[in-house]
C-alpha cells in the first residue's frame, strides 16, 4: 500500500459504547461546546469522510459551521471547508441529501464495484464517483485521497468504518466523547463491531488526553506509530 493520509477518528458515545439509540431519531450525544470542538478538527483538516449509512440515517451537511474557521482556512489557500467523502457498497444515496447540496466542498464518492453503476447514475452530476473494489477497498479509497492532496483526514463514522479501520491498522488517532447516558438497547449501533485490534491484551493504545468539556468527557487515545503526542497537545 502506498502513502495514505493521517486518519483522525471522531465520534461520541453513550456510556455503555452506543452511537446512537434504535429509534428513527438521531440521539444527540454531544454539547454545544463538543460540538465546537469537533468544528475545530473538521477545519484543521483536508477532507471529512463517512459512510453511506451516515449520510442516511444523519443526513450531516459536514461543513465547518464557524465563520472565522472558514476565514482562516481561506487565508491559507484552501477551500473554507474540507472536501467531504462517502463510501457505499449499493450506490443507493440519495442525490439531494445535504451531504451533496450544502456548501462548495469537493465531494468525493467511492463505490463498492457492483454498485459502482447505480452511484455514477445516481450522483454523477454532484459529485465524483470512484470505483473502489470489490468490497470497498480502504487502502485503495486512503492511497487515492493522498494522492488527491488530503494529508489530514477526519473520519465520522459510522460503526462499519470505525470497526475496519481500526482492525486494518489504518487509523491513527482516535476521539472519543463519553455523554453521561445509557442506551440500553440491544440493537443499537456500537462504537466497534466484532473484530480483531491491533490494540489488544497485550497491546494497549496511548491515552494522550482526557478533558472534561460540560457534561461530557473527551478522551483521544494514540492507535499508531504516526501518533505525535507534541502536535496533538499544541
């Protein structure tokens, strides 16, 4: 595998390692100022990328909402908000969610190969669609978004990606916000589903910072040799 981006996982949890509840409603887990938080990953960051089921179940504008965030990322050169990416197996993605019409990011599709056709159809018009593999390929998708020029990448879920990621070896930084809940539902969506980690018994991931922020806590956690402890903390 060639060069890929440093990947930056982000998500929140219930206490007992939910996502998200069973119900047709979204569950906000986060506060207003972990909210601003992850606004400020999303802006120090070259692209923003989640999976299909996300962009159904949520339907995130996944835009840097702060006004002198986008100002800041103009000043350097670069577009106001990262480019946003999705991945899917069917191409069944709905064309007008706001993934696709909300702001200017470049959007970036990759599709599982037998649903390669029903995404170019689907969304060709609004976005660029790549073939993937067949299943979707994450070292292929990461070694095309650094050759596209993302060297810093956020990931917002969900479940499927976190879990591939992570048991690929292919994340690098994890950032996990607690919410002060329960779920208690069998069938709702987890942080991780089964699988095998390269952080384990016997080899534990880095805890580099633990920060209360309101009624949730923070915890980033190092998961590779790429992890920098120094640019992390300023």
């Amino acid at each position: 595998m060639g060069e890929r981006p440093y990947v930056v996982l982000s998500c929140s949890t219930s206490i007992d390692g939910c996502l998200d509840d069973a119900s047709s409603q979204r569950l906000m887990l986060s506060n207003d100022a972990d909210f601003d938080r992850v606004d400020a990953t999303r802006a120090g960051c070259d692209a923003i990328m989640v999976g299909a089921r996300t962009v159904r179940r949520d339907n995130p504008r996944l835009l840097v909402r702060c006004p002198e965030r986008r100002a800041q990322r103009l000043a350097r050169g670069v577009p106001e908000t990262p480019a946003k990416v999705v991945l899917t197996g069917r191409g069944c993605l709905d064309p007008d969610a706001a993934f696709f019409t909300c702001g200017d990011a470049e959007r970036l599709v990759y599709a599982a190969t037998p649903g390669y056709g029903t995404a170019r159809e689907r969304l060709g018009a609004r976005a660029t669609v790549l073939d993937a593999g067949d299943p979707v390929d994450l070292g292929l998708v990461l070694a095309d978004l650094y050759e596209r020029g993302v060297e810093r990448l956020m990931v917002e879920g969900g479940q499927t990606m976190h879990t591939q990621l992570i048991g690929e070896g292919l994340a690098d930084e994890l950032h996990l916000s607690v919410a002060p809940l329960f779920v208690g539902e069998a069938q709702a969506p987890r942080l991780l589903g089964a699988g095998r980690f390269p952080q384990d018994r016997g080899r534990r991931a880095l805890l580099a910072e633990v920060r209360q922020i309101g009624d949730v806590v923070l915890l980033r956690y190092g998961l590779s040799e790429r992890f920098d402890r120094e640019a992390l903390a300023g």
